[in-house]
C-alpha cells in the first residue's frame, strides 16, 4: 500500500470534484514512477475544513482527529477507521477501480459482508447508501432506487447493488414520502438511502475518468496547470 497525502495544486480551491481529479493524477504519477509499476486500485480520501469547531484538533485536522477505542488507550483516528471499514467491505473490489470518501464521515459498516461486484459491469459508477430515518435524511443527499428494497436481514447487512432512479439533495420529509420507490418500511418506521459520501468507479468508469483528465478537465491537475502557465507565459513574456 502507497499513502499519499496531497492538496489542491497551486493553492487553488477546486472542490470535491476537481479535487478528486487532481488527487487521481497524483496518484498515477507515483504509482506510474515506482519500479515495479503495479494497477491497483486507489482510495481518495478529501480531507478538508479546518477543524474549527473542535479546537483542540485544528493542528491535525478532522481527517487525523485523536480518537480513543473501546478495547485499549490506543488511538486511532477518522482516516484509519475509513479505510479499515472499506477495505473489509470492498475487498472483492475488481483491481483498477477508484474509490472516492470523506474523512468526516464515520460510518458504520458491517463487517466480513464484503460487497459482491460479480454481476455489475465495469463501466459503472456506484454509491454507497445506508437506510435512515427520514428526520435524518432530510439533512443528507438520498438515493431513490429502482425496484423493490432489499431485506438486510437476508443479505447479512448489506445490500445488492440496485440501479439508482432519482437522487436528491436534503430533500423534505413530505417529497420523500410522495416520491414513488424513495422510502421503505423498517422497525415500525420509515427510512430512506441516504448518501454516504463513498463513490466508486469501477476499472472502465475510471479509466474513462483518466481520459477527461487528459483532455477537457485537465486544468484540474498540477500537470495542466503547469502546462497553462508555461502557455500563458510564452504569450506574454513579462508574466511572472
């Protein structure tokens, strides 16, 4: 495993997405200049924010937040605890894929119930949902799906992997419960899917991510904005 910590290049503020990108062409460089180049997949993990409502963590941040375990006086922290997370449940994960997380996200996963991707085509790309209840999903990003919802019990926790219909962002409890396929019933209550933040591309998905940076979204990565620069600069040789 190779562990890469970067930022947006230049100083720049790029967003999620742009983030994403420059991130993703960091981590082909070095995998690209290692001796023994290897595809593997790769695990994004955006770690932004200042940690200003907790003070006592601004230093690290709230990807590297101190935070204490049940079973001892080790620490760990929001990173480790996502990455232990998605590698049991990604483990069967087809090599080359891209795998996108927040570190302000603390999930809750089921653990030895990895994710079979056997049946879905490599040119997809899949979120990852938990159910909630609907006062809580009001706050979050939902997925409605197609089909019927899944019984968690008999799947050992987790869910197959369904076609998404509409998404919605922090939608009201009234349009989840008047859109068809957006709520379900669970222990008495209704839920919803809510985003989690982990987006994973599967190896085609991703290789056609990796075509964008090349092209049309390449002045989302060090190189094509170095690349900018030097153009800007032939243009107009007293630039700095």
């Amino acid at each position: 495993i190779t562990i890469i910590s970067t930022s947006d290049p230049f100083d720049t503020r790029m967003g999620s997405g742009g983030g994403t990108l420059a991130a993703l062409q960091e981590a082909d460089s070095v995998r690209n200049s290692q001796v023994v180049s290897r595809k593997g997949s790769t695990l994004i993990i955006h770690a932004g924010g200042q940690s200003s409502r907790c003070p006592t963590q601004m230093t690290l941040g709230k990807a590297w937040t101190d935070l204490p375990l049940l079973d001892g006086e080790q620490l760990t922290n929001p990173t480790y605890i996502l990455m232990d997370s998605l590698s049991d449940l990604l483990r069967n994960l087809p090599n080359g894929s891209v795998v996108v997380a927040a570190s302000d996200v603390m999930l809750d996963l089921p653990r030895n119930s990895p994710i079979s991707f056997e049946n879905v085509s490599n040119d997809k790309v899949l979120g990852l949902a938990v159910p909630a209840p609907l006062t809580t999903a009001k706050n979050h990003g939902v997925f409605s799906i197609e089909g019927d919802h899944c019984n968690q019990e008999e799947t050992n926790g987790v869910c197959a992997i369904r076609a998404v219909d509409t998404f919605f962002q922090k939608p009201s409890v009234e349009t989840m419960k008047n859109f068809q396929g957006c709520t379900f019933p669970k222990d008495e209550q209704d839920m919803a899917w809510i985003d989690t933040g982990v987006i994973i591309f599967l190896p085609n998905a991703a290789d056609a991510l990796r075509n964008l940076l090349n092209r049309d979204l390449s002045l989302y990565t060090r190189k094509g904005l170095e690349e900018r620069i030097r153009e800007n600069k032939s243009s107009f040789p007293g630039a700095t």
